[in-house]
C-alpha cells in the first residue's frame, strides 16, 4: 500500500490509476493526515461469480423484484416533490 499526498496524486493520476487497476491501495493524504483510501472496484468480479453460479444451475433469477417484498406505501394528495416545488415559491 502506498502512501502519497494530494499534489503528488493530482500530478500523477495516470499511474496511481493504473496502480490501482492492477490491485493496489493508495492512501491519500493531506498535510500528512489519512483522508482517503483509492481500492480496485470489485463489482464486476462479483456479478461474473452471480452470472457462474446462475450457469451451473445453482442460482436462479427470473427478473423482476424478489417475493415477499412488501408494496410501496401510497399517499393521498400532492407528491412530496410538488410539495417542495410550491414551497419554494
């Protein structure tokens, strides 16, 4: 893991990107203190390990919501965006 300073990252954002891709953390810093961590994005790995599973018929998915999820709540009325909208007036 390595450690740079927003200067440093800004100036060479290109690399750090690519350090990234090939699977490093970077740690940003500010006047020396920690305020972020740059990590790989993982989600395709996962969708690709769903899309194996539903393929060797141990998942299934017919789209659509899942059952047992329970219906919206509806409210009488004005929607809460033309409330704010007319608020705003």
């Amino acid at each position: 893991m390595e450690t740079i300073g927003i200067r440093k990252l800004k100036e060479n954002l290109s690399r750090y990107m690519n350090m990234v891709k090939s699977g490093e953390k970077i740690v940003v810093t500010d006047r020396k203190k920690e305020i972020a961590v740059i990590i790989p994005f993982e989600k395709a790995d996962k969708e690709e390990e769903i899309v194996r599973l539903i393929q060797r018929g141990m998942a299934n998915w017919s789209g659509g919501k899942p059952l047992g999820i329970k219906p919206r709540i509806t409210s009488r009325g004005k929607s809460v965006s033309s409330a704010v909208v007319e608020d705003r007036r």
